[in-house]
C-alpha cells in the first residue's frame, strides 16, 4: 500500500540516488534530468534529501553519508541515521536504488576500512539497499580520474567485493563519468529497462 506524500497525493514510484558524500549524486541527477540540483566542491553540499517530480516517477537526491566539510561527527551521524530512516519510510515506494561509488577511491577506501576490521562503507550501504529496494544498480562515477589501463583492475574489485556482500545477487554495474558526461545514456538504458519491466513508461530523460 503507498503511503501518501505530505500533501496528501499518493507518491509515485521512486527512484533514489545514494552514496559517500562528494561522489557525484547530484552531478549525475543533473546531468540526466537537467535539473538545477545543487553540486559542491566539497562533500556534504546536499544537506536535506530533494524530491525531483520526474513523470512518471519521483527522483530523489539525498545527503551522502560519511564526512561533511564543516560539519560535526554529531552532524554526520544524525545525517546517516536520517538516510537511512527515510529510506526505510519509503521502501513501499521504492523500485529502484542506484549506488553511487567515487571508483577513483573505491578500492583505497576499501583497503583502509578492512584493515581497521570494519565493512566499507560502500558496501554496507549496497547491503542495506538490496534488502530494501526491489533493484540496485551500482555506478561507478568519476572515470575520468582512473588511469586508462588501470581502471578493468578496478571494476573487477568492485565487481568482487559486491559479490562477496551479496552472494545470492549479480552486481549491475554502470561505468560514467558525470563530469565528462560519458556513461549517461548506458545508465539510462539501464533505468528505462528497469522502469518497462516493472509497467511504467520511460521519463524524458535529457541524455538521449
Ligand atoms: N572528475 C570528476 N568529478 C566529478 C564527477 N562527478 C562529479 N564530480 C565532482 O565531484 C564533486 C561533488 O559532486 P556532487 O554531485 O555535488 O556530489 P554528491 O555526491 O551529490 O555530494 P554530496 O551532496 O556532498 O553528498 C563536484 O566538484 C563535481 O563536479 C566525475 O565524473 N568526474
Ligand atoms: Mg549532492
């Protein structure tokens, strides 16, 4: 049963972006809606989740988790908490969470956190997602920033530890660099695949 929105209309079905602060969410919302989503230089531009009206579907960008400049670890953590409240409020209306992960850092990351005997971030988010959205989609954003002969050895770690994670699911994983716009049109076919299988029409989306 869809809970209805603030205003009383019921929700349309939805699609929301989620990932570490500063990897590209609303840089890739923007460049696949047009719309003016605010973008930062530095993590946590994203302060309050944003519902994007997105016939026939709602899109929604939301805060990352992890560090936010300027902000207290207080701050970050009542900002995670609230992710993933919201998340769990709107599972019912969820059909599709995409992951946003930085692959330029994926693997550093991953290697400190192991090494202090903690899950990655990253992949205890891509749990958490697959038990309550119907489907995930991976991104791996910013490209542009892997040496060209290094970046295979990349996705397959990615590809592996996603695995590891979920060994029941196979990871979909999108290549894109939002900034040089490469990658775009593969997610949308992904999305548009995903919204036909599940009875909807496809948005009009600006990457063609
Ligand atoms: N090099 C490179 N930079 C990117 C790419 N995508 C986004 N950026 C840059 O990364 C920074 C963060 O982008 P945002 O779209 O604000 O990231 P976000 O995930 O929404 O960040 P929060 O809202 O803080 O969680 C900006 O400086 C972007 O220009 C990319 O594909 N390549
Ligand atoms: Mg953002």
């Amino acid at each position: 049963m869809k809970e209805p929105d603030r205003t009383g209309k019921p929700r349309k079905p939805m699609i929301v972006f989620a990932g570490r602060s500063n990897v590209g969410k609303s840089s890739i919302i923007r460049a696949l809606t047009g719309k003016k989503v605010r973008i930062g230089k530095k993590p946590g531009s994203t302060r309050w989740e944003m519902m994007i009206d997105f016939d026939p579907i709602t899109i929604v960008d939301i805060p990352g988790f992890g560090y936010m400049a300027g902000q207290s670890k207080t701050t970050i953590e009542e900002t995670k908490t609230n992710i993933v409240q919201n998340l769990e409020s709107w599972k019912d209306n969820l059909i599709l969470a995409i992951l946003i992960i930085d692959i330029s850092l994926f693997k550093e990351l991953h290697e400190r956190w192991s090494s202090r005997g903690e899950i990655p971030i990253d992949v205890e988010f891509y749990n958490f997602l697959s038990e309550i959205a119907p489907n995930v989609v991976v991104v791996a954003n910013k490209i542009d920033k892997v040496k060209k002969l290094a970046l295979q050895g990349e996705i397959d770690f990615l590809k592996t530890e996603l695995k590891e994670a979920a060994p029941t699911k196979n990871p979909v994983i999108v290549l894109t660099s939002a900034r040089k716009k490469q990658g775009m049109s593969d997610l949308v076919s992904v999305i548009d695949g995903l919204l036909i299988e599940s009875g909807l029409s496809k948005p009009q989306w600006v990457v063609t």
